[in-house]
C-alpha cells in the first residue's frame, strides 16, 4: 500500500515495549509506588486524560494518515470499550471519551496490533506533528510534507531531552503556498519548498498558539536546508527547554518566550545554539530521507482523461450531487482526479463525531475509491485523497447512505468545537449544543452554499482547543458568574493570510448566540460584493458596521 | 540516605554534599553549590581534592563552563521531575562543553526518566530511600528502541532509530 508509512520489526518492537511499559506504569501506581502526581504525566504522555465523567483516550494519527485496517480497528475499540462512537479532533487524532483505566492497556495492545498507539497526544512534550489533508494530492504542493511528518514523528518519539518541556509544543508541517494546516497557531511550524538551488528547504516559524494570549507564529528562519532541519529544531526545542518559562503554567508556552525575548533576539541564540550543533550528528542523511519518501510515493493512478462524461452527467442529472460536488472537492494534480471531504457535520450533529458503524463504512468505502486510505483533517473532517472523477456518483451514493455525505465542507455549518462543558474538566461552557443549535439554523443546505465560505469556530473556554481566534467567526466560551456567556470574534484567519479575529462586542447569552450569528450572516449578505466572502467583507467595511447591527448604532 | 545508582546497579558514594552553612571543608572528594564556588573559589581552587559542584535547575551549563576543568563531578537538581532543564543541561555539558567527568542527578527524579537520562549524558542517579530499586534497574530495558541520536549514539540502525538497551 502506498500513501502509508509501513512500520518493520523495529517499530513494532518500539511499540509493544511501550504498551509493557504503560502497562507497569498503571500497576506501579495502582501499587502506590507511584503517585498521582508522578503518574499524571506518564498517562498523558501515552493519550490518558481524565475528564468529567470519565477517562478519554486520545489515540494518534500521525500528520492525519490512516489506512482502512486502522479505521476498522478504531471502530472495534469504539464498539467495545466506547459506546459506539469516536470523535476527530482539531489536531488531526481521534478521542474516546469514555474509557476505563483498566482497559486501557488493552486498549494499546488493539492499536499496536494495527501500528498505532496514543503516544505524545498530551503532555508537555513534543505532540503529535499535523499536515495538510491534501498532501500528495494538492496541485499547488511543492514538497510532499508527509515524508517530513513521518521524519519528525521519529525525531520526536520518545524524544530523550524534550520530554519535560516547560509545556506542549505543537509541530505543523506543509508544503504548499496555500496554507491548510493552520500553521501560524503552531508552536512551531514548518513550510517545506524547493531552495534556489531546487532541493528541499524549509521555512521555519515560531511561536504561534491560542489559549488566554493569542499569537501568530513568526517566521525564524526562511531557508533551512533539508539537511540541518534535525538539528534547527534541536536547537529550538533545546532553547525553549532552558530558557521557557516555569514559573507560570499560562506564560510556558514558546510564545510567551518568543514574545518576552522578541524574535530576533530568540533568533541568535537559536541560531548560535544551531551552528554549534549543525555536524554530521544531527543531519539528515539524504538516504533515509529517500527511504521514507519511498512509503508515499504516488498510488498507482490510471490514466484518465481530464474531463469524466460520467461525473459530467450525474452532475446535471442530480442537483443534490451537484451541490456536494461544489462544496466537498477539491482539485487534484493527477488528471481525472478529485480529493472529497467528508464532514463529520450533518445537520444537528456533534461536530467530529463517528459512529462505529460510519467507520467501518467509511474504511470499506476507502478500499474501494480512494487506494485504502482515509485522513482526518484538523477542521474534523475525513479526506478520501485520490478519487476517480468517473467513481464519485457511486462514492457520494454510499456516503449519503450512512449518513456521510452532508454537502457543507467549508461552509457554515462545517462548524470546528471542542468538546466543552459536556466532556471536559477545563472547561466554562457548553460548545457541542451551541453547534448543534447553530447547524439546525443553517440547515438549508441551498442557503449555506449561498452564504458561502465562512468557518465558524467555537472553544468551551479560554484554552481555544476549538481554535476560536482564527474562525471567521469565533465563539468563546466564559462563565460569568456562573452564568455560561459567549464572547464572538470576526474576522479570524487560519490560512496563510492569518489573522486574530477582533472581538465583536459585549459577551451574550447562549440562547443568544445563534441569533447573534445570524444577525451577522444577513448582514454580511446585505453588504458584500460580488465573489466576496465573509471575511472578505468584514476586511473591506470593519467589524464596527456588523457590532451596530448586532448591538444596535448605541453600542 | 539517597541510593547512589550507576547503570541501574547501587554504587558506594565517595562523595560528600557540602552545605553551604558548613564552614569547614573536609578532605576528600566534596560537592559545593554554585554559589559558594562562586564565593569561595580562590580557596577551594587550591585544594587537592577532587572537587564538584551542584546546580539548581535555573543553573544551566554556560554558568560554569569556563571552570569545568576544575571540577570532576557535576551535580544536577531536579526540584521537581517534571522540571526538565537539566536534560539540556546534561547534554549541553558532553556535547557543547566536552565534559567527561561524572553528571549526577538528583533530587525529585522517577524511574521513567532514567533511560532519558543516560542518553543525554548523565552517568549516575541518587533515588530517595525507599525507591523500588527493581524499577529502576528495569527502566534501563523496558524500551530498547530510540529514534534519535543520544549523547552516546553514532550511527542509526536504519532510518533515524537505533538500539539503545544495555
């Protein structure tokens, strides 16, 4: 199978000393040799949160790629130790929420038996590395980022310096200009291209992330050779460890250092810090780059002819499929190719979720139109990569028997929200039911497609794991007084032209919160110009114009 | 009394930790504090005793590396194990500075840190009284696959792992 890094003898040992490991990890703690406090970050770092009501387990996708097999082997564990379901999170991985701590060893066995494990999906280490869902696949891709993924993964296992960091450290990778792994809010990120010379380099970013203070990443580096990729990182990661702060769990992220010390300062000692490091090493030998590389070299395409008569014609026969088509594909470099989104968003749903059942469709479905691979996106989507034009009538008929084929990508009920106040320990307010009330709002498809592009984003408090500051529209949860309040944003980015979304008014109600988007949505239609989206409007007038329809020409 | 291990096995410990009220430095091998390397250096550079010395985790490797020749201990403190400076510390000491004398830790440390331990450069651990010594000895081997250069390692098995149990 191509598209998929194959795990050898040695990965497989790797992992299942792993799960022997967490396996005595539990009993040391059950046997109190262990304290919570030592054992909380040993259960992180293998994916073990305890929340509300239970433990969820957050199982690793690395850089967003499954294979069919994985797929049924998550709805297994879904069925049986999960009451049916999983959900995608923003971070390309899949989360259980209800799962026992005694099952979990078990649980890690299952996965290593499939090449998967939980490792580094929490914690104050080096997290699981995220892409883009096209890779491989886009037309504008100058460097296919999953080789880089499967590099950093590595890099990264285990790592023996970088696992008591002063706080999580999120790693971004894409290689395309046309940015759809929301780099800027990323500890670090990377953007791989072709140097001057045509070989590998890499644009080097730091210091992005949500959370209480939001920023944007800021480019470090413009041209780091394929190379020395190791070893700049190295140097990053060995300055964060030393120099980030620990004295306050909310200033620990590299951010708050690249923005205490100021870049170009950080940018010395990084540098220096890499010029010391930089020999043999730390390279990246050109071979071993090569033979990864082999494990995602293009899927065996057939030679299709650039237009498909019959993709032509289920278009004009069937609008419901046509509008699927404008929403959920995307363009492929292979000729009579497409990429197909498939949101976990259907109208009234829980924004990322999936039935048991709807994996195990979606894993046979993946065998059958899309060479056996299927990958979460951070927008809490599925991808099949590589469909044939002439097979997507048959796909979105499958789809659209389990419930699969809700033609939104993109649009305004594509909505991204972390579990919130129904799942998580941190959290201030409900997000899942304010998604759902939304999605039932907008659940005229005709009208979505017409409202156009516009990503709602929502997080349950002020840890943003619904990435809020970067939607079109943003939606946060805080309590006020024991009173759930939602502060909205507009105008937020998560592309390559990023930007924070500005922060509309006054915090309202939750059974205000829909009307309020909607306000904002008729407004907007009221005021664009042709081929604008939404925040392509709130850029052109300013986010005053849409406070006074929201709050009144007072406010 | 803290348990001295080398290579997950109990050593006898020569040294002697000096506290910084102590006035008096004994004969024989005596580890100070930085600080007091700091006040005191002009005295104790004279001595003949092997002499080392002892970093909190603010302390970090360019504080002493100009008088590294004179030392032939470095003592590491975790304050707490999740307080990972010192893992740069350790490594910065072999690979930055050259050092080659012993690298101590102590303090708040736990058996699954050892292995991360021994492959930035420390070459021994004190674990509090009463540590199950077992899990230390078997932190060693429960994981014998690495997927990145370690102070010691040279050359990767294939791809960036190689085998690291003893």
């Amino acid at each position: 199978m191509s598209g998929l890094y194959r795990y050898d003898e040695l990965d497989r040992r790797f992992l299942a000393e792993r799960v022997e490991q967490f396996r005595r990890q539990v009993e040391r703690r059950l046997a109190g040799e262990l304290t919570e406090e030592e054992f909380r970050p040993l259960r992180l770092m293998n994916g073990l949160y305890l929340q509300l009501h239970a433990y969820m387990l957050r199982i690793a996708v690395p850089y967003g790629v499954l294979s069919s097999a994985q797929m049924r082997a998550l709805a297994a564990i879904g069925r049986r130790h999960d009451r049916g379901y999983g959900h995608f999170t923003t971070r390309q991985n899949l989360q259980f929420n209800w799962i026992k701590l005694v099952d979990v060893p078990e649980i890690l066995g299952a996965l290593a038996a499939v090449d998967m494990h939980a490792i580094q999906t929490s914690g104050n280490c080096i997290r699981n590395v995220t892409t883009d869902q096209f890779a491989g696949a886009a037309p504008d891709e100058a460097v296919d980022p999953r080789v880089y993924g499967e590099i950093l993964r590595q890099w990264s296992t285990l790592h023996p310096e970088f696992t008591f960091l002063p706080r999580k450290f999120k790693i971004a990778i894409t290689g395309s200009p046309h940015d759809r792994a929301a780099l800027a809010i990323h500890d670090v990120a990377l953007r791989a291209k072709a140097g001057a010379d045509g070989a590998v380099c890499f644009e080097v970013y730091v210091g992005g992330g949500l959370g209480r203070s939001p920023f944007l990443a800021k480019l470090l580096n413009d041209q780091v050779a394929e190379q020395d990729i190791i070893a700049y990182l190295e140097a990053v990661l060995r300055i964060y460890n030393q120099y980030g702060r620990r004295d306050n769990i909310y200033k620990a992220r590299i951010k708050i250092l690249v923005h205490e010390v100021g870049v170009d300062k950080l940018r010395e000692q990084i540098e220096a810090e890499f010029d010391r490091i930089r020999g043999p090493k730390f390279r990246l030998d050109p071979e071993i780059v090569e033979t990864i590389r082999a494990h995602f070299a293009p899927p065996p395409f057939d030679t299709l002819p650039a237009e498909s008569v019959a993709f032509e014609q289920a278009r004009t026969a069937d609008p419901e499929f046509a509008r699927w088509c404008r929403s959920n594909l995307a363009p492929h470099r292979q000729t009579g190719y497409a990429g197909v989104t498939i949101t976990l968003k259907p109208t009234g749903g829980i924004p990322g979720d999936i039935t048991s059942e709807q994996m195990e469709a979606v894993a046979d479905l993946a065998d059958r139109f899309s060479f056996g691979e299927v990958r979460p996106s951070h927008e809490q989507n599925l991808i099949f990569a590589h469909v044939r034009k002439n097979d997507l009538h048959a796909l979105w008929i499958e789809l659209r028997r389990h419930d699969l084929a809700t033609a939104n990508a993109g649009l305004i009920g594509d909505i991204i929200a972390c579990p919130g106040l129904d799942y998580c320990a941190l959290a201030n307010a409900r997000s899942i039911p304010l998604a759902q009330q939304i999605s039932e709002r907008f659940a005229d498809l005709d009208r979505q497609h017409d409202i156009g592009e516009l990503k709602i984003k929502m997080s349950g408090c002020i840890n943003a794991c619904g990435h809020h500051h970067v939607g079109h529209i943003g939606i946060l949860g805080v309590d006020k007084q024991g009173v759930e309040n939602y502060q909205i944003t507009i105008g937020g980015d998560a592309t390559e032209t990023a930007a924070l979304g500005q922060v509309l008014g006054p915090a309202v109600k939750y059974d205000e919160v829909t009307d309020t988007v909607e306000k904002l949505v008729e407004f907007y239609l009221e005021q664009r110009r042709a081929g604008e989206r939404f925040i392509d409007t709130v850029a052109r007038i300013g986010v005053r114009p849409f406070k006074e329809r929201v709050y009144g020409s007072a406010a | 009394m803290a348990v001295l291990l080398k290579n997950g096995q109990p050593i006898p410990d020569s040294w002697i930790a000096l506290d910084d009220t102590e006035a008096a430095v004994p004969d024989g091998p005596v580890i100070i504090s930085l600080e007091r390397w700091t006040r005191d250096r002009a005295a104790l550079a004279g001595r003949n005793a092997p002499l080392g010395i002892r970093l909190k985790s603010h302390q970090l490797a360019p504080a002493i590396a100009a008088d590294l020749g004179r030392f032939e201990l470095v003592m590491l403190e975790f304050p707490k194990f999740r307080d990972g400076r010192h893992f740069s510390t350790a490594r910065e000491l072999r690979e930055r500075y050259r050092y080659t004398g012993e690298i101590r830790a102590t303090g708040h440390v736990i058996p699954d840190q050892y292995l991360f331990m021994t492959r930035v450069g420390f070459s021994s651990v004190e674990v509090p009284d009463g540590a199950n010594l077992e899990s230390w000895r078997l932190a060693l081997n429960e994981v014998s696959v690495a997927y990145q250069a370690g102070v010691l390692d040279d050359s990767p098995l294939a791809g960036l792992r190689r085998k690291v149990a003893l």
